[in-house]
C-alpha cells in the first residue's frame, strides 16, 4: 500500500461553468443540514428519530428532482435520476448515529455533503446518471449497506460504474499531533488533521487518481491524501473496512471512502459532544465542492 497526494497530482483544465456551480455550495446551507441531522437516531435504540431522519431525506431527494425509494429492512433511502441509465455513479453516506450521540461528524457531515452534491447536481443538469444512497444501520454492522449490496444491486436495471462512500467528512485541526494514524497500518501521514483523506483498493486505485486531479483542478485549498492498498491487503487490516465501501470492495465494485479519519482525529468520536459546532464548515464546502466536481466529471462519461 502507498500514499498519494493531491499536491503532486496533474492539475486539469477547468471548466468555468463548473467554477461557478462549486461557487453555490455554502457553508451556511451545509450547517443547516448538519444542525438539522444532530439528533440521536439509531435504529433500534432511537426509531422515532431514525424514521423522522430518512423521511425528511426522502423529502429533501424529492425536492431535488430525484425518484425516491425505500429500499430493504432496514429502510436506505434511494435518490434515483428522473430516467434509466445503464451505469450510474453512486454517492452514498449513512444516517443513522450510534444510541445518545448527535453524530454531527458521524454522520451528518456526510449526509450534508451528499445533499450539497445532489443540490449542484440538479442545477448542473437535471437528469445525470447519478444516484444518492443514505444508508441505515451502518453502526451495526454495515447492515444497511450489506442489504443494499446483497438485496438490490443484482436486481437493479443499471451496473455501477464507481461508488463514493462518505464517511465523517467534517472535522480538521492543523493544530500538531491532531492526527494520528491506525495502529499496525504500514504508513507515516502529516501529524496535522487538516486533509481530507481516500481509501481505494486495487478495483478503485484508478478512481482515486481522477479524484486527485480534480482536487489540483477545483479544490487546491484542500489537501487530500489517499491510500492505494494493492494486492488485496484489505482483509488483512480490518480497520480499513470499517464503512459502507466494504460491501462493494466484497462484489469488486470500485468504491472509494471519503473521511476525515474519524476517531483519528476527532475526539468528539462516538459521544455526546459529536456536535454541529465542532465542525470546521470552510473544510466541509470544499469537501463538498470536490465531491461534486468529481461526480460531474464521470457522469459527462457516460452521457
């Protein structure tokens, strides 16, 4: 396995009407959404607010301009585009928190990230081969993800070209020693928490590097470090299979994990103090804005 980064990676040519669209998403709007997530919603420890969670999705999809759908047992909320594709991109991020915990980083930063994307997407174009997933039941398990994999995908009339799983993508610190790294992963990172981070597989090394282009391309204020685990040397860390990217990894679908490394630089990870006011929102938007200049990119693809 190795890192790579954004600040060596190739700059392209960038697109002025994609600039402006990246100038919409803002960090006010992105606090709304995350203060609006904040509330304990597990799903089986908190229901009523997990349920009240996925309907105000499926309401916001709605509005969007995406075909809603709930799918499985443990209810993920399915934002389709207005008409079929035969490959679609997948954006997908989980709603639920563990039991008494805000999971204002865990997850809200990422469904806020999502919702900015679905947002841009719809004013890029109205019918793109992009869909958006919230998961359930990522606390346990990966069930909702597992289900979602198992259950939908061999049934669906599309393929899947590439999945960008989001997994807290809202705090940083540059303050030394505010990141750490796995203990027994083989790699040496910056002590500052102040990049976002990739995760591929040899099915999404690929995926990463266009990832990294478009970060030199739109998002330069943002560093960005990935790493490339080759040789299927996943199953022997299982720290790296901690998200909804490890049931697509499992069917060798190229998926990436966004994140800001959770536990390995938040503190607030898993408690009461997972907060809305804990999150850095300049870091956020520019997340967001790169999300959104990678998922464009691809969908013009397979147009």
């Amino acid at each position: 396995m190795n890192l790579v980064h954004s600040r060596t990676a190739k700059s392209g040519v960038a697109s002025p009407e994609v600039r402006a669209l990246l100038d919409t998403i803002t960090e006010e709007q992105l606090r709304k959404w995350v203060e609006r997530i904040s509330i304990p919603r597990h799903f089986a420890a908190e229901p009523h607010a997990n349920r009240a969670t996925a309907a105000w999705l499926n309401e916001a999809f709605e509005t969007q301009g995406f075909r809603t759908e709930l799918q499985g047992q443990y209810s993920n909320i399915l934002a389709l585009p207005p008409k079929e594709f035969e490959e679609v991109i997948l954006v997908g991020a989980h709603y639920d928190s563990v039991p008494m915990c805000p999971g204002a980083d865990d997850n809200g930063s990422a469904v806020a990230a999502m919702l900015g994307c679905a947002a841009a997407c719809s004013l890029w174009r109205p019918v793109l081969p992009v869909m958006f997933v919230a998961f359930n039941c990522e606390e346990d398990g990966l069930a909702g993800s597992r289900d979602f994999v198992a259950s939908y995908l061999p049934k669906a009339a599309f393929k899947l070209r590439s999945v960008h799983i989001l997994e807290m993508v809202g705090f940083a610190s540059s303050v030394p020693g505010s990141q750490r790294v796995p203990a027994g992963l083989p790699v040496k990172i910056r002590d500052r928490g102040d990049f976002l981070g990739l995760l591929a597989n040899r099915f999404s090394n690929e995926l990463m590097d266009s990832v990294l282009q478009q970060a030199a391309t739109y998002t330069p204020q943002l560093p960005v470090t990935g790493l490339k685990v080759r040789l299927g040397l996943e199953k022997h860390f299982p720290v790296l299979a901690r998200s909804d990217h490890a049931p697509f990894w499992a069917k060798e679908i190229p998926a990436l994990m966004w994140t800001d490394t959770s536990e390995f630089r938040n503190s607030n990870y898993h408690l009461r103090s997972d907060t809305p006011d804990t999150l850095d929102y300049g870091f956020l938007r520019s997340v967001t804005q790169l999300l959104t200049a990678t998922v464009i990119e691809q969908a013009q693809d397979l147009l």
